[in-house]
C-alpha cells in the first residue's frame, strides 16, 4: 500500500515505467546519463525498478482488466 495521502500506482503506471526503464537498458544509457537526460530523480528511477522487479500486484492487475461482456 502506498504513503498516506499518496494514490498508488495504476496499472499504466507500471507499464509507462516497464517501457521507460527497457528502452534505458536498450540506449546503453548510464542509469545517471538516463535519470539527467529524462529529469527524472535516482530514487524515483530505482524505485520504478523495485516495484517492477516485485511484479505487478494483483489488485492494479484487477483494475487494468476490461469488464466482462
């Protein structure tokens, strides 16, 4: 769950971070060169790769899906 006062991440947040930190590994961008180049701070960056690396959690999965017909 995330910080009191702070939504949590949906699902195209993960999937907006997922792209965002492959298409870093793919420049040959230093993890500093990237977080310089996109403004985007080290901590935000290593923590977009934790919560990646733990996988998406089932309730943003849950919210991401497209009702039933």
């Amino acid at each position: 769950m995330g910080k009191p006062g702070r939504p949590g991440p949906s699902l195209d947040d993960y999937l907006y971070w997922q792209e965002h930190l492959e298409n870093r590994v793919a420049s040959g961008l230093s993890i500093d060169e990237f977080c310089i180049t996109e403004d985007v701070s080290r901590s935000t960056f290593f923590r977009w790769a934790k919560l990646l690396r733990e996988g998406i959690a089932d309730s943003v999965r849950e919210e991401g899906e497209l009702p039933p017909l």
